[in-house]
C-alpha cells in the first residue's frame, strides 16, 4: 500500500467516526495524523451546521491548538463528569482491540480521555492490523527524566531494546508534561495486560503505550471498504 491511498484510507475512517457524533456530545479529540483528521471533520460538520452543542476534550497540545484554530469548543477533563465518544488512531491494534499508542508522544492524556470514556473508537487504515502487539511497533513508555538511564536499564532486563526518543535536532523529545519517552521493543507481545501491569508497577514510569481493553469500537477502512468492528466492553 502506497502513502496515497494510505492517506485516502485514514481519511475515509476519519469521516466515518466524525458523522458518528451527535449533538451535545463530549468528544475526546484524539492525536495522530488520522485522528486529526477526524478532527477537520467534526469541524466541517460544525460550520455547515450539520452538528451542534458539542465540546471537545483535547488529548494533545497540538489537538487542542488545531481544534481551536478550527472553530470546536474546548473543555478541560477536570470540568466534565465523562467523555462520550472519543475518537483517536493507533499505531498498532491486535485481533482483541488492544493497542500500541503513543507514536505521537501523547500517550499519557490519550490514555486519561479513554479511561474517562464511554466510548472509544479507533480509527485507523487496514495497514495498522497485527496479530499481535509488538510486531511492528516499538511501546512508547512515558518516563520522568531523573533516573531515566536507569529506568532503561530496567526495561532492557525485561527483555525490550530501548531507545530514548529524540527530535531532528537530536535532542530529547519532551512530552506535552515534560517528560521523556523510550521506545521498547518487545517483539511480539504474548500478554500484553501482564506487561502494561509490570511496567506500570515501575516507580519513574509515568505510562505506557500498551492500551488493552478500552477500545469499544474499532473502524477498519480498507481497500473494500469501511469495517466497524464493536468490541466486548
């Protein structure tokens, strides 16, 4: 699959997840180049008319700065009771609808706005599939920068090769928080909620980019088509 109809792909789940939304929705705004683009959408509904009396819950910084320049209300976490629907990608989804997110770095408000969710759909292109986390992906795991070697050398113990993530100018790359992120390839993964729950017990981990049992809806566009796939939760 070449890079344009990858894009023309992302771009048919964005819409599709988009003209799921109803008025008066809270709506998690996801990050990533496909979730953005739900973004656009949502805002194209707005200004048409289409759509009304929605807020949305940002995931990133740069969702937020987008989704303002665009015209979507915006409201904090704190200042809602729940999200109903939010909409993001992944960087990789195994049969179970468990995920590899945080490509983008935003792994850690990603994970907040899902667990505060009724629902969650994930939007991605068919290339995204695996038959098992890790295959493909590395796991982002968002860390404070004190001890961080340290932290790595845990992580490598656990079986992972980790590297430290940097920007083009090769310095660190920083989170939305502040923070730094390794990416720990695993291989493919047999347990993923076994190794979300080890990595989580680590004093210096601040999340992972394992995402296992919050997704309810998953939006598969492929060169057949849009598949909606609706999970157990």
């Amino acid at each position: 699959m070449d890079e344009t109809q990858r894009n023309r792909l992302k771009l048919q789940a964005a819409i599709y997840a988009a003209d799921r939304i109803e008025a008066g929705m809270v709506v998690g705004l996801g990050y990533g180049s496909t979730a953005l683009l739900a973004v656009r959408r949502i805002a194209a509904r707005l200004n048409e008319g289409e759509l009304h009396g929605i807020v949305g819950v940002p995931c990133a910084e740069v969702t937020a700065t987008l989704a303002g320049e665009l015209g979507i209300p915006l409201t904090r976490l704190d200042d809602v009771p729940a999200v109903d629907l939010t909409i993001d990608g992944a960087d990789e989804v195994d049969p179970q609808l468990n995920l590899i997110k945080g490509g983008g770095g935003a792994l850690l408000r990603e994970k907040m706005v899902a667990q505060a969710s009724r629902q969650v759909m994930i939007i991605v292109d068919a290339g995204k599939l695996t038959p098992a986390l890790g295959t493909n992906w590395a796991v982002p795991v968002e860390v404070v920068e004190f001890g961080w070697g340290a932290t790595a050398r845990w992580i490598t113990a656990q079986g992972a090769t980790v590297q430290r993530r940097t920007t083009p100018d090769g310095s660190p790359f920083r989170t939305d928080q502040c923070h730094f992120i390794l990416d720990c390839r695993f291989g493919p993964i047999a347990d993923p909620a076994t190794l979300g729950r080890s990595l989580a017990e680590r004093a210096g981990i601040v999340e992972h980019g394992l995402f296992v049992g919050l997704t309810t809806d998953l939006v598969v566009a492929g060169v057949d088509g849009i598949r909606h796939v609706r999970g157990a939760n």
